[in-house]
C-alpha cells in the first residue's frame, strides 16, 4: 500500500515562490506515474502537473506551464512542485497523487490515480 504525504504549502503574497514535497513510502516509487492536482473551494479538482515514470517526461496543465515545475528524486521517494510567479487564483489544496499508468496514456484525471496524500494548503493573497 503505497502512501503519500505531502508538505511545503502555506501562506505566500502574490508573485512569491512555494515548493511543495510529497513523500512516498509502501511501495516502488520509480514504477508510478506522480501528480499533482489542486482543489479550490466549490470546484472540482484539476489537474496541475504529472512526472510520468518514464525518466524525463513531464507534462502541465496550460495554466501551470513556464510557471510551475515538476520533478521526482527516485532515490529519496518524493516528487517536488516549484511553483514561481503565484497568483490568487493559485490558491487551493494541493494534493499529490500516484498511479500506475501505461503508456502512451496520460493521467490527466483525478480518476485514474490510486494513492492520494492528504493534501496541503496554498494560500496566495494579492
């Protein structure tokens, strides 16, 4: 049973920087595919990004491209959100998801992932 803890969120003033960890313990971590989405009071949860197990390849939501990065360390079993250039609208709970998932299908949606973290909060005021 894979778990997932994440950690790093807080309160940031707009244009400031947050990164965010996700811990993996249980299971292979190098095997899954890890992501993040976000959830903001009275919406669905959405998609941010995803490091997919293949070495290398990552891919954003569009709202998250050139600001955000992705990134996983195989060897410590945590997966990493930069985030830069925050806006109010960023503001959600975060939650880092892991799944396994074959290629060439991408896991775009909250649906196709088995292992959630418990979430940790952004905040970001204008």
């Amino acid at each position: 049973q894979v778990q997932l803890v994440e950690s790093g969120g807080g309160p940031v003033q707009a244009g400031g920087s947050l990164r965010l960890s996700c811990a993996a313990s249980g299971g292979t971590f190098s095997i899954y595919d890890l992501a993040w989405f976000r959830q903001a009071p009275g919406k669905e949860r959405e998609f941010v990004a995803v490091s997919r197990r293949s070495a290398g390849s990552m891919l954003y939501a569009d709202f998250a491209k050139g600001r955000f990065t992705i990134s996983r360390d195989n060897a410590k079993n945590t997966v990493y959100l930069q985030m830069n250039s925050l806006k109010p609208e960023d503001t959600a709970l975060y939650y880092c998801a892991g799944a396994l998932i074959t290629a060439p299908v991408i896991g775009r949606s909250p649906a196709q992932y088995r292992y959630w973290g418990q979430g940790t909060q952004v905040t970001v005021s204008s």
